[in-house]
C-alpha cells in the first residue's frame, strides 16, 4: 500500500547524526574560514547524501 506524502520513515537517531556533522563542519569553518561558501554548501551537500544513501 502505497504512503501518503505526510507519512516519512526517517530515522531519529540518523537525522540528528546528520545534523551534529553538518553543524560541526560549520563550527570548523568558522574558526578556520578554510572553506569558502560554495565549498561549504558542496560539503553539507555531500554529507547529506552520504548519511541519505547510507541510511534511507
């Protein structure tokens, strides 16, 4: 049976991993300013597909 678009199966635990990475990669930039803003996006980017195919 197929899920209505306001049922989601997403998993707590992985959600706030991927909120804790992402805020962590920020807290790094800010202190370091390694990155510039279109790096960072392409970082969040990417650690939200790697948590997303990892996990859903």
């Amino acid at each position: 049976m197929p899920k209505d678009a306001t049922e989601t199966d997403l998993n707590p635990q992985k959600l706030e991993r991927m909120k804790y990475e992402i805020l962590q990669a920020e807290r790094r930039n800010d202190h370091t300013r390694e990155r510039s803003s279109g790096e960072m996006v392409d970082l969040i980017r990417k650690t939200i597909m790697s948590i997303a195919d990892a996990t859903y």
